[in-house]
C-alpha cells in the first residue's frame, strides 16, 4: 500500500508542473479573447466591381499607338 502512495504523490508532483502550464495557456487566451472583444470590429471594404471613373491607366511604350 505504500508503494502506490508513494507512486501517486510522485505522479501527482508530476501533474501539477501540467496543470500550472494548461493554467497559464487558459489565461492567455483568456486574456486574448478579452482584448479582441473589446476592440472595434473592423470593417470590410466594398470590393470594387465597377471601373466607372477608372478610364485612364499607366502605358508602357509597347502600348502607345506610334503616329
């Protein structure tokens, strides 16, 4: 019997250094999640699918009609 006690402390010795660390990981994201909700969403920009007002564009000299 006092060998599986001995064995169990020293298991449970083991699963608290586990336990700290999950802790740790938790409150990080936690504390992560915290800051994202108290942020403003941010907004999405309309895609532009109109080129109405976009006639011009950059040529090079390949493009240019030769008079």
């Amino acid at each position: 019997m006092k060998h599986h006690l001995i064995r169990l402390d020293r298991i449970a010795g083991e699963m608290n250094a586990w336990l700290l660390v999950i802790a740790i990981g938790l409150g990080m994201l936690d504390l992560a999640v915290l800051v994202a909700k108290c942020m403003p969403a941010m907004t999405v920009p309309p895609a532009a699918t109109e080129t109405a007002g976009h006639d011009h564009a950059i040529l090079s000299q390949a493009d240019t009609p030769r008079s």
